[in-house]
C-alpha cells in the first residue's frame, strides 16, 4: 500500500483571533479535499494545523522531517504570516518544498468586497513575504501559482510530487555493481562518495561469481515456470534446441539475479560484458525483465545510469521509462534522426507492442548469444536524462526529443530502438548535448517531462541543463 504523505502546511499568526482562523483553518482542510479528490497526485495529502507563530512552525517542520512517510511540504500562506517567524523552522527543513500561491477564493467579489474579506484573503501579500525569506535562506521550492482547482496548478504539483517520490527513493536506494567499469569509459565513472553526499544512493560492488552462486542454484522446476512465462508474454519465433537452450540459460540468470539482488536489498545493478566469469552469456534478458519490474540498471557499469534509472521509474511509477544509448545517426538532410538502442537491454516498458523473444550472436565479449527482447517503442514525445560528474559537481542533462517511427522495418536489427528527433531540431539537440558533456548512456522516458526532471534538479540542488 503506497502511504506516500505531503503535509500541507497553512501559514498564518495570532493577530487575526479566533473567528478567522477558524475560517482559515476551514478553507485549508477544503483545498486540501480538493487536491485529494482531483485524482492527480501520486500521493495523499494530509492537511496539518494553522502555524501562527516560531514554535509551532519548527513543529511541523520537525514532524514532516520525523514522518518517512511524508515527502514533503506544500506551504501555504492564506493570510499574513510575518517570515522572521519562519527562520528557525525553515533552518530545520530536510524535505522539499512547494509554495502554493492559491487562494480560497476564485473570484473577486465585486460588489460585497470589504476589509473582513481582505482581511481573510491575503495570499497575494502574504506569498512575497513568506517567498522573501524561502529566497533569504536559499531554499530550493516550487512555486505553483494559481487557484488550486486550475489544471495546470493541479499538473505542476503532480510533476513535483513525482520528482519528491524520486528524492526520497535517491535517499534509500542501494547500486548494486556487479563487476567494474568498461575498460578505458570515462563517463560511465565518477566520485561514488560525491554521489552518496549529494544525491543519497549509495553504490557498491559484487563480484560476479557472488551472482553466479544464486544462478547455479536457481531449480529446474522454476526455470521451466519462467520460461512458461516468456512463451506468454512474448512471440518467440525460434523455438529450436540451441535457441531453447539459450532462453533457459537466461530465465535461470533472472532467477539467479532476483535472488542475489533481493540478499543486497539494491534496487539497480550494473553489469559489464568485460566480467562475465562463470556467466554462459551476456545477461541481457534478465536486466530488461528486472527494468521492467522497476529495477535501475546501467550497462558497462554504469551506476549513475542505474541510479538515475531507480529514481526516474519511481517519478514514473514504472511506466514507459528505459536504459537508453545514442547508438547511430540517420543523416538525410532535413530529416535527421538518432536511433537509440543498447546492445540488448533496453526496458520493454517502452515497447509498442508484443516483445519478441530472440536469441542472437553479439559479436563482443567471447560468450554464447544471448537471448534479448526485441521492439520498437511507439512515436511520441520523451525526455533523455544523463547525470555526468565533472569533478567539482553533477551535471544534470534533459533533452526532449520526439519519437518518431521508422522509415521502413528493421528486419535485420536483432535489438530493441527506439529513433527519435531531438529538440530543439537534429542539429541542435546534438550539438549541445555533446557541448555539455553528455553521456552517450541516457534514461530516456515516454513518461516523464522536462518539468519532472526540473523539479528533481531543483530539489536535489545539482546543475540541470535543459535541451528543448
Ligand atoms: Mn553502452
């Protein structure tokens, strides 16, 4: 059951006595019904009591630090709420903020409009005062304007909603590295111990023969169980003795790698082809079944990807979101295109269709073919997300891009792709990504937009470059 909380906070002070608190108080447990009822947030928002002074402000502050349910704050300043009172609490603040600049009313009241009223509704001043001091301290907060049942308010909460579920899993979330790095690959390395003081996950290392252990013990009886499960799923079009053998070979690595992940309690793995000791094939199947149920994953050891796939699954709640590479360019003039793909593991979340179950020669790494998921992901906007260290910080990179179909079939391609045309047009999109450092591993999401992604940057305070 997910029991994900924001606490919604209203600000207001003693001045205005009890009649209007009161009715302050009303008016924030009916916005805070409102949010609830609109169907949009992926979390549940818990009204909490009026703050009117220092004490009562470091309370709620202290209770949304102390709640592990709880990702966050929506403040909200109905009336006045001097901000010296907020200091000490806004010191303690360890959850992401968002400032909501609504009011109970929508509208005017032209003809009855007195001093009770604007004494009641003072959000327009009541925002800058409590804006100033966010400002002050340099607290990283969104800011959503607007009248609370407006769509467009209801989206940009949403977005950030989803972006606190991605911090919070950022916190908790174990890399699971089995095997280094691709040889001589700069941007697949980087500073663990910044990553860990900056974004939270933690990433740390297995040999594979601490894999293998769990795949030579994985049973035949639930191997032919998975397998079962493959024919269900997938058109398997060659179901022949050495094809067979090879997918059995590969549901006994998912098998292997669920229980070896489940024993480190990590939610993304990396892999590499370099260190396959006691590994029949590249497992290629079982990484795009674990990303399909929600696992981070990074190839060629790549644990920023892993990571960055985990937390961007979670904003996504798993849907349409995949390890992604630039793999190769089409270049007719003015109808430029990147395919993207990866030797095999790209996440069939992002699938169009029926995947198909195929085993096929690699070409890298000297061992047996390896049985893969081959599709096509379907036209329509997606973001390509990649988190490179540049020695001194993170770099964050969104580009949106627009997914395209292919020109014709692609019957000899034995992966999944994806071709797509990056904002702001091919040229562009391109050159500004390699400009600024970008890797040629990305999280790319049907799911997600720009705005997610921002609202990420923003709350884990790292550089965000945007491409669009
Ligand atoms: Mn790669």
């Amino acid at each position: 059951m997910d029991r994900t909380k924001v606490y919604f906070v209203t600000g207001s002070q003693d001045l205005y006595g009890e009649e209007t608190l009161r009715q302050v108080a009303a008016n924030a447990r009916a916005i805070v019904a409102s949010l609830n009822q609109s169907g949009q947030l992926a979390a549940e928002i818990v009204w909490m009591p009026t703050v009117r002074n220092p004490q009562e402000i470091i309370s709620a502050v202290r209770a949304a630090n102390n709640d592990d349910d709880c990702i966050g704050i929506i403040a909200w300043m109905h009336t006045f709420s001097p901000a010296k009172m907020w200091i000490n609490g806004l010191k303690l603040l360890q959850k992401p903020l968002l400032h909501f600049a609504t009011q109970a009313n929508r509208l005017l009241p032209w003809a009855s409009i007195d001093m009770d009223f604007m004494n009641l509704n003072q959000a327009a001043h009541g925002d800058r005062e409590f804006g100033y001091i966010c400002t002050r301290l340099k607290i990283p907060r969104k800011v959503v304007a607007g009248y609370y049942e407006d769509p467009e308010a209801l989206n940009e909460i949403r977005s950030w909603i989803q972006a606190a579920k991605g911090w919070r899993e950022a916190q908790n979330l174990r890399v699971a590295r089995i095997g280094d790095n691709m040889r001589e690959v700069a941007v697949t390395e980087g500073n663990k111990v910044s990553a860990q003081i900056d974004l939270g996950f933690s990433v740390n290392t297995w040999g594979v023969g601490d894999v293998v252990k769990f795949i030579n013990e994985v049973g035949d009886r639930e191997t032919d169980a998975l397998v079962q499960e493959y024919f269900d799923l997938y058109a398997v079009p060659d179901r022949g003795e050495e094809a067979m053998a090879s997918i059995r070979d590969a549901a006994r690595q998912e098998l292997g790698l669920r229980a070896f992940l489940a024993s480190t309690g990590a939610k993304a793995l990396t892999t590499t082809f370099e260190d396959l000791h006691g590994l029949h094939q590249l497992p290629g199947l079982a990484c795009q079944r674990l990303m399909a149920d929600g696992f981070g994953f990074g190839a060629e050891g790549d644990w920023k990807g892993a990571a960055m796939l985990r937390i961007m699954k979670v904003m996504a709640d798993n849907r349409r979101t995949s390890f992604m590479e630039d793999y190769t360019y089409h270049l007719e003039s003015g109808r430029e295109r990147v395919l993207g793909s990866h030797m095999l593991e790209v996440c069939p979340s992002i699938a169009a269709g029926k995947p198909s179950l195929e085993v096929h020669p690699l070409g890298i790494g000297g061992k047996a073919p390896p049985a893969r998921l081959v599709f096509q992901s379907p036209p329509g906007p997606a973001v390509n997300v990649s988190l490179i260290d540049l020695g001194d910080r993170f770099r964050l990179l969104a580009n949106q891009v627009e997914t395209v179909e292919p020109d014709a079939d692609l019957p000899e391609l034995p992966v999944a792709r994806t071709i797509w045309i990056p904002k702001p047009d091919f040229k562009n999109g391109v050159r500004r990504w390699i400009e600024a450092g970008g890797a040629h591993h990305a999280i790319y999401s049907q799911a997600l937009t720009m705005e997610n992604i921002a609202d990420f940057a923003r709350i884990a305070k790292i550089e965000l470059v945007q491409i669009s």
